[in-house]
C-alpha cells in the first residue's frame, strides 16, 4: 500500500494533528517571536517513495516551525500586514477542502462564483459604496491595481478609437498621480503603460502625501484634452494621507479621465463614522483596490477589486477568454473568467464571507477604531519621549516615526526586531530616516503597545 493510500485511511488523525498544532499556535501567538531566530539548509532530492503527511509533518515540525514568525499576531506591526479571525480561519480551511475554482456563477459546474458575488455585496455594504460597482476576488492589492488599471487602459483606447486589448498597446498613455503605491506602478510596468511615464502631481504644503488638486487641474489643462488615467490614494503607506476625492470628482465633471483609487487598507475607514469623512466621495470613481489580507484580517492572497458596471464590456474586452470555445460566449455566460486576470484560483471569497457574516459591520468598527486607537497610543508616547521624533500625524492606523538622532535609527530598528517581540518597517520620509508601525490586527491590544513602547524605551539606553 502506497502512501496515498494509507493517508487516506489515516485522514482523520492527520487533520486532528493539524487542527490541535493550529489551535496551540494560535494560543501561544502572544509569546511567539516575531524575527525568526535562525536558518534552515535547503533539500534538493526528493524522496524515492515519500514519507507520508505524518511524518512529512514531523519534519515540517523539525525544521521549519520553530522559526516561523507571529506574522498574524498584536505586535507584527510591518508591511500593514492583517491577522486572521477566527471566522476567517475557519471559512479558509473550508476552501482548502472544498476546493472549487471559482468560475461561473447559475449552472456553471458549482456555486462557488455566486458566493463570490455575495461576498461583494457584503464588502460594497460594509463600505457603504453604492451597488453600481462589479467586483471580483484577486491575490493582493498588486493584482487588484492591475485589474482596475488594464480596464482603465481599455477605456484610454476605446477614447483614441483604438481597441488595445485586441490590437495592442500603441503610443503614450498619460497617467497623473501624486504619491502612487509601488504596486500601482508595478502594474504601470506589466501593462506595458510604463513605470516612468507618471506625470508627477504636486502634494499640498504642510507635511502631506495628498495630491494637490490645483495642480492636478493644471496639469490636466496642459494635456489639451487627452484622455488620461489618475491614481489617487486613500491612505498613502507612510502617513495614512487621503486625496480629496470630492474635488477630484468635481474635476471628472469637467475633465474626461479614468479615475482609480488605491483603498488597499485606508478604505476601511468607511467602516467608522469617526473617519468615514477620510473617504467622502471615493463612490464617484471608476475603479477601487481594497485588500483584503490587511484589516478585513483574512488570510494572506486576498484582495477584491471594485469597477463600476458601466464599464463591465470593458473589463471584458480586456480579460475574456476569446479563443477558447469550451468556455461559451463571455458575452452571454457570466464567468470570472472573462472579467479578471487568473483563470485558476480558489474560493478566495469564502474566508471573507465568513468573517464578514459572523462580525458585521458591528464588529469591523471596533477592529478599526481599536487599531486607531492603538496607534494614537503609540504616537502619544513618541510624542512625550525627546529621544523620538513624530514625522507626519496620525491620520488613522499608521505612525510614521524617526529617532531623534537619525544615526541611531538603522541600528536601533535591528535591535528592537530582534527582541522578537514585535517587528516595524523601515522607511524614508521627507528627507529622513524613519520607521513604520502599522496596526491592523484585531488582537492588538493596549497591553502590547505598551510592552512595545517600554522594549523601545530600554533599548535606546544601550545604544
């Protein structure tokens, strides 16, 4: 009997094992490092016959869990990076098992694609944006910007006449930004749109990442008319700065251009009346990025993309299946496969289905006001402390910070994460050295913050 086989008989205490392993990491996240304290030597040959998922886990165990790192725990405050709730957890395993590739929605082979419809109607309601936008599931905010910005690049061409998901890229595509995320420009790159062709829009004065909409209108006017694409931000990475989206919108009423917003993780103020004014106007765009593995705290590879349905021929034109006749007519069958970019991919919507049914709108406002809360907390203590410098306001959950004396920051920032017990993110801000936290996570509490702040306190003494 081969392996597989024995498996199979053996399914139940395989997952038991698995189940019991998660449940007492998840117990003991509080503790776990979050710096991984050493290094592995890489294995090149496969086993002959394999060694079956009990002994493949002993290894696993072995080799590599003692160095995996509390990522999704209260104190991982870099790359404004999520935890997973316990919904989450559970609607992800539930994936896994059923394994659907979400395809097509009434009749198309299994039901996945209408819970992914769902999904989005719960996500535009917990956003309170309006039902007019289409949505669909990709793996991050990267993928969620190519999406919205190759409709967008669709949209240029239908302009000039030209159909360039049929003929193919011809000529400049002007795109207006003032502080694009990289991944936007990442997908600038794929698209063939060019990472180096932004026209660059000044920021307002006084310590601002947010464009300044007096000069995107002259840089508007000095494009005699041409259609053009305009990323704005809703939360910039290092200061949570917003774009004001209701003089954007007056500028669309007099200009003719795709508008798209970056929301990736500063949409979710929309979740709180304390800060919902941040996003005022944002329903007036053509396409939204929000990830979904930031604050909604699903599990990583989670991202939706927002596009207005009057533009659903669009996204058509520019991600249908067009040669392969098994897959119908993309303009008489729904399928996900003719509006987004991956043909192949999991039943990313349930993890946020469940975690959306089970908390609601309710309890995503706590999430949020709770991190806010904790990063205002932390910039009081940078604030009070003259060893610290506060490079920007806290806007909402990010606190951008330096150390008084700038040479101290690299060294201190190595030695605050290798105390393991919690992890920033360096940066450069306004011409100096500075360091990110992020706070998304719906475990962190005022307690960490504290044991943080404390940890920082000491450690600027031994430098």
């Amino acid at each position: 009997m081969n392996n597989l086989n024995i498996d199979e008989q053996n399914l139940d205490v395989i997952l038991a094992g698995v189940k019991q392993q998660g449940i007492d990491y998840l117990n003991q996240i509080h503790e776990r490092s979050t710096a991984s304290s050493g290094d592995v030597e890489i294995i090149g040959d496969l086993n002959e016959q394999g060694t079956g998922a009990i002994e493949a886990l002993k290894q696993f165990n072995q080799r590599f869990e003692p160095i995996m790192v509390a990522s999704s725990g209260p104190r991982y405050w870099g790359f404004v990076t999520g935890g997973t709730t316990p919904a989450a957890i559970a609607g992800d395993w539930l994936a896994t098992i059923y394994d659907q590739n979400t395809q097509s929605a009434n009749g198309g082979g299994d039901i996945s694609a209408t819970i992914e419809l769902e999904t989005i109607q719960l996500l535009l309601s917990l956003f309170n944006l309006p039902k007019d936008f289409f949505g669909g599931f990709v793996t991050g905010a990267t993928l969620s910007n190519f999406t919205c910005l190759a409709v967008g690049r669709q949209w240029i061409g239908k302009q000039l006449g030209k159909d360039f998901a049929r003929e193919g890229l011809s000529g400049k595509v002007n795109i207006l930004s003032a502080t694009p995320h990289s991944s936007s420009i990442k997908s600038l790159s794929m698209l063939g749109l060019g990472s180096g062709n932004v026209i660059q829009v000044n920021v307002l004065a006084g310590n601002r990442e947010a464009l300044d909409a007096a000069d995107l209108e002259l840089k508007i006017q000095a494009l005699h008319g041409e259609p053009f694409i305009l990323i704005s931000s809703a939360g910039t990475v290092n200061t949570v700065d917003f774009d004001n989206f209701e003089a954007i919108n007056a500028l669309k009423n007099k200009y003719n251009f795709w508008w798209h917003i970056d929301a990736a993780f500063g949409g979710f103020a929309a979740c709180s009346p304390k800060y919902s004014h941040l996003v005022k106007g944002w329903e007036n765009a053509d396409s939204i990025t929000v990830d979904c593995h930031k604050w909604l705290n699903v599990p990583y590879e989670s991202a939706v993309f927002f596009v207005k349905e009057k533009h659903q021929l669009l996204q058509v034109e520019t991600f249908q299946n067009s040669n392969a006749a098994y897959l119908g007519n993309p303009m008489e069958n729904f399928s996900y496969l003719n509006f987004l970019p991956e043909n192949s991919r999991r039943l990313k919507a349930l993890p946020a289905w469940f975690t959306l049914t089970s908390y609601g709108k309710a309890g995503y406002q706590e999430i949020v006001e709770s991190n806010v809360e904790n990063a205002l907390q932390f910039a009081k203590f940078i604030n009070e402390n003259p060893n610290f410098e506060l490079l920007a306001p806290v806007r909402l959950n990010t606190v951008c910070f330096s150390v008084a004396d700038e040479s101290l920051v690299s060294p201190f920032l190595t030695k605050l994460n290798a105390s393991g017990k919690v992890f920033m993110t360096p940066t450069f801000y306004n011409g100096k050295k500075g360091i990110r936290a992020a706070f998304v996570n719906w475990r962190t509490k005022e307690e960490d913050v504290e044991l943080v702040t404390a940890i920082m306190a000491e450690i600027l003494t031994e430098l």
